[in-house]
C-alpha cells in the first residue's frame, strides 16, 4: 500500500465515533412513519424499491433503516472513505460513484447490488445540489433496475441546520421525526433515455412528500 492510499491513523477511530454517535442519538429519536397504500402493496408483494429521499436528511433515514443491508450510493469526495466505513457499520452496503446518470462507476455499482435483491436508496440532489432538486440518474436508475422509485418526505419537530449546502438536519435529542412513504412511481426504458418529464414529477412528488413529513413534525429549527 502506498503512502498515498493508506488509511489515516485516526480514520477507525473517526468511523468508531460517527457509528456510535448515531446510534446513540437516532435512539432518543420518536418516529411516526406513514406509508401510502401503494407502497404499503408493493412491499407485500415482495417488490425491491429506489428509495430517494433529500440529501439533508440522512441522518434520521440511515438510523431509521439500519441493519437492513441497503445498496447506498456514496460520492467519492475527500469525506467518502469515512462515510462509506460508518454506513457498513449502520448495516449498509454502499457504492461509489456521483449520482450523475449513465456509466458511472456508482451507478454500476448499484446495478450490481440490485442484481443481488438488495433494495437501493440515493439522494437525488446529491452530493452537491442544487439543494432539493432531482437530477435525472434518479429516473435513469430507476428504468435501468425496473424498480419503482419510492419518495421519501421526512420532518423533525426540533433539529440543528447546518450551514451547508443542502441545510444538512441533524434531529435533536428526543426530536419527534415523521417519515412520510409517497405512492412507488414506475419508469419505463424509454422515459430512462428521455427523463425530463420523468424527473420533473417525481422531483414534484418528493416535494409534496416532503412538506407533508415537515408539517406534521410541526418542523422548526
């Protein structure tokens, strides 16, 4: 190994500390999850689903669906490694890559992974923005794995806003954290080569979703 892919000394550590943070943490947290009667369908029928939910709320999602060996995918910016490393400890399984669409090595990945039966989360304004706004490798993904993609909205009564790009939410302890599972929406292979229309309705959808999860946390920083 060159001095150059070594691992920092204080990268297992930094990997310890983030887990353990979030398990400690996500477990004063009060969840309400509502799903639709779609999804509620398509989950008794056995059916693997893309689910997509904004890129500010990892954190209660990734608490919420722990230990459930979900393809994830994860950029591969400086910050990737560690991520990468606290999400398998969370009982993830993650892909690396951008959520830009066609031929990127992330996007493979999770092709890979769906292959295998897992189910796929990705944030679709991820890793950098625009803030709450749906790119196309969403659509793009969702034609290529014949898999619905299936909005996630989510609210906390109480939670630190980071000043970053995506307003990254962290709920506060005991926080009450609504999750709100939108109707699953199906893409076909031609709306995956020509995803506009595809990517503006769901981009829609998630919003409503996510307005509704936020006003019935009665959200408020």
């Amino acid at each position: 190994m060159s001095r150059r892919d070594a691992v920092p000394w204080w990268l297992p550590l930094a990997v310890f500390m983030g887990g353990l943070a979030v398990r400690v943490l996500g477990a004063t947290w009060r969840y309400t999850v509502s799903e639709s009667a779609g999804y509620r369908a398509s989950k008794a029928q056995g059916t693997r689903h893309v689910y997509a939910f904004w890129h500010s709320v990892i954190l209660p999602m990734a608490y919420l669906r722990r230990d459930e060996g979900i393809a994830v995918l994860v950029s591969r910016h400086r910050d990737g490694e560690m991520i990468t490393r606290v999400i398998e400890g969370l009982g993830y399984v993650a892909a690396r890559g951008s959520s830009t669409r066609g031929g990127d090595a992330g996007v493979r990945g999770l092709l890979q992974w769906a292959a295998r039966e897992h189910d796929l989360a990705i944030t679709p304004d991820g890793p950098r923005g625009p803030r709450e706004q749906a790119k196309e490798g969403i659509v793009y993904l969702a034609a290529r794995t014949s898999r619905p993609i299936l909005p996630i909205g989510v609210g906390a009564s109480h939670a630190w806003v980071l000043r970053s790009w995506d307003g990254f939410r962290i709920p506060k302890p005991f926080a009450r954290v609504h999750v709100v599972y939108g109707e699953p929406m199906r893409v076909t292979a031609g709306e995956g080569d020509a995803p506009e229309a595809a990517r503006a309705a769901f981009d829609r959808t998630l919003h409503d979703v996510t307005q509704a999860a936020r006003e019935r946390a009665g959200e408020r920083t």
